[in-house]
C-alpha cells in the first residue's frame, strides 16, 4: 500500500547533488574517431578485415566522417581490391574536397586500374591542393613515364629532389631505365 509522506527535508540538495555528477556524453566524431584508431592499429598489424570493420563502424557512427572512407580506400588498395578502393577515395573527396591524399589514393587507384587521363586529374588535383606532397609528385611523375612524358616526368623529379631526396633517387632511376 502506498503511504503519504512528508518531502525529505534536504530535497532541495538532491539535484545540485546530481548536476555535479553528470558527465559529458561523447560526441559522434569522437566515438567515430575512437573507431578509426582502432582501424589504424588493425591496419598496421596486418589484420585487414579487423581494420575494414572498425572503419566500417566509424562510418555507421558519423556518415561524413572522410577519415574512415580514406582509411577503406588505402586497407583495399592494400588488399588489391582496386574497385572497393576506388569507391571509398571518391567518397573522401566528396566529403573532403580539398583532401590531397583523398586524391593521391584516386589517382593512384584508376592509374593502375588504367585510367591514365583520370590518374592524371587527380593527381595532378593533389599536387594544386598541396604542392610540397611529395608521393603525389612521385605519382604524377610515375602517370608521365607511364604515358611516355619523360620531360614532365623530370620536372616533377626536380621539384621531388628539394622535397624528398630518397623518393627522386627511385624516381630518376626509373626516368633513366
């Protein structure tokens, strides 16, 4: 049976008490974040599926995170999934489109599925975004030789030797084979 009472005398204390306890609630991009570590830890284990996973749920978290998408896109590049890799690079660049490694990974993703005018755009995009990215040059460089342009090949090797000296010396080997 229910019985009638009187209110606690300190009632009045009881949500003071509470407000100081409550604690912040994760925000989505840090719960997203947390899964993307995650992934890079999976990644650099050699552990792929576990690292396709997590990014996976950092994408169900927040949707418009480009993280994750990169992250895919280079885990199925790794895995030689180039048309699963080719998704996820187009989805970073829509959601980042200023994202110079979202466009290195495309450009480097349709060059070898042979889209040389395509590899080309993207990567030449990269190097507009940010013209000291190194591996961008090396790839667009690379784009050239693959499409017999020696002489632009050699002036990104120009520019790469004040940026990367270890990645021109690769470079002017191949220029010179």
């Amino acid at each position: 049976s229910f019985e009638a009472r009187a209110p606690h005398p300190e009632r009045h204390k009881i949500g003071k008490k509470h407000e100081t306890a409550k604690q912040e609630v994760p925000t989505l991009p840090y719960l997203a974040s947390i899964n993307v570590d995650q992934g890079l830890k999976y990644y650099r284990l050699g552990r792929w599926q576990e690292a396709i996973f997590a990014f996976s749920d950092a994408i169900a978290i927040n949707p418009n995170f480009s993280a994750p998408h990169f992250f895919l896109g280079v885990t199925y590049s790794r895995l030689e999934n180039w048309e699963e890799a080719l998704t996820y690079f187009k989805k970073t660049i829509e959601l980042s489109p200023n994202s110079a490694q979202g466009y290195l990974g495309l450009g480097i993703t349709y060059n070898i599925l042979g889209f040389s005018d395509k590899a080309m755009e993207a990567l030449k995009k990269a190097v507009l975004i940010n013209p000291r990215f190194a591996q961008a040059r090396h790839a667009l460089a690379l784009c050239y030789l693959r499409n017999g342009d020696r002489e632009s090949a050699l002036e990104e090797y120009k520019i790469l030797r004040g940026l990367d000296p270890d990645l021109a010396d690769q470079l002017i080997l191949l220029i010179n084979q």
